[in-house]
C-alpha cells in the first residue's frame, strides 16, 4: 500500500513584514490604534470642550514621579494650553494614525502621550508592564514600522512630486 508522504500541514509558512498578511495586520493594528485615540479625544472634546481641566489637574499630581517637577510646572503653567489641547491633540492623533496621515508624525504625538501617562500613573501598582506602556508600544510600532504606508494615506501622499522634490518629508509620513 502506498502512502503520501507530502501533507499539507507540512508546507512551510512565512509571515514577511513586505507580505500581504503583514500589510493587513499592521494596517488593523493602525486602525484600532487610531479609533482609541480618535475616541478619547472627541468623547472629551463633546464632554468638555476645550476646557479640560483635568489635564493640568493631573500633571500637578505627578510630583513623586520620575519626571520629577516637570509636569507639577507644566501643569502650574502650561493649563492654558494643555486644556484644550489634550482633547483636540488626542483627536488629531487619532484621525493621523487611523487614516495613515502623517503616520510617524502623529505617532511620536501618541507615544508621548502615552509616555506621560505611564509614567505619570508611576504607582505602577499592576507591575511597570500596564495598558499605558501597551499604548506607548502600539505608537511606537505605528511610527517604527512605518503603519502608514500600508493602505493608508501616506502611501498616496508619498508619490507626489511635493515628497519626491523633498525626500525627507517621509519622515513624517509613513
């Protein structure tokens, strides 16, 4: 009796980061990224507008810390500028990095939200691994792996003659 020795379970697979099931999944990662932000910022924007007070009142919270005294002086002196632009940063985020729109640019944005953030919530009572460093890693993913281009609107702005006349514009796009 003959038997096959060729299975399909056996066949070698490849994920490539140039391969279309990586495309697809960076630019699913991308969305998700850019919804969370996109919704934080117009929940806060239609709750508060563009008075959010809580910004400032958090970062004079941080006194303790690593930042140290940093952001006890931006909340002091910055609130300003930081009510109404934590809702309105957070949305423009949000829509960059969710319709690949200068990826890398609103990416840094996201990342160091999420910077302050985690280091802000510093009690770190659930370990230093927290949903705040996941975010800080999903922006730096976003930026790192260029989310972008990857049926996003970076794709289509980098082939522009604007971007070809000026090649270092892709280091905001992508």
């Amino acid at each position: 009796m003959a038997t096959r020795t060729a299975d399909s379970v056996a066949r070698e697979y490849t994920f490539e980061l140039d391969g279309p099931l990586a495309r697809y999944w960076i630019a699913l990662l991308r969305i998700i990224t850019g919804w969370w932000f996109l919704r934080s910022g117009v929940t806060k924007l239609l709750e508060d507008g563009l008075a959010y007070s809580y910004g400032p009142a958090y970062l004079r919270g941080m006194e303790g810390t690593a930042l140290g005294p940093l952001p006890v002086w931006m909340g002091n002196n910055l609130a300003w500028l930081i009510e109404p632009g934590v809702p309105v940063f957070e949305t423009l985020i949000g829509l960059g990095v969710m319709f690949g729109l200068l990826t890398r640019l609103a990416a840094f944005g996201g990342a160091f939200f999420m910077t302050l953030f985690w280091v802000g919530n510093a009690e770190f009572g659930h370990g230093l691994v927290n949903s705040d460093l996941m975010g800080l890693l999903l922006f730096v993913t976003m930026a790192a792996l260029a989310a972008g281009r990857y049926y996003g609107l970076d794709a289509i702005i980098e082939r522009t003659d604007l971007v070809e006349r000026h090649p270092k514009l892709r280091y905001l796009l992508g």
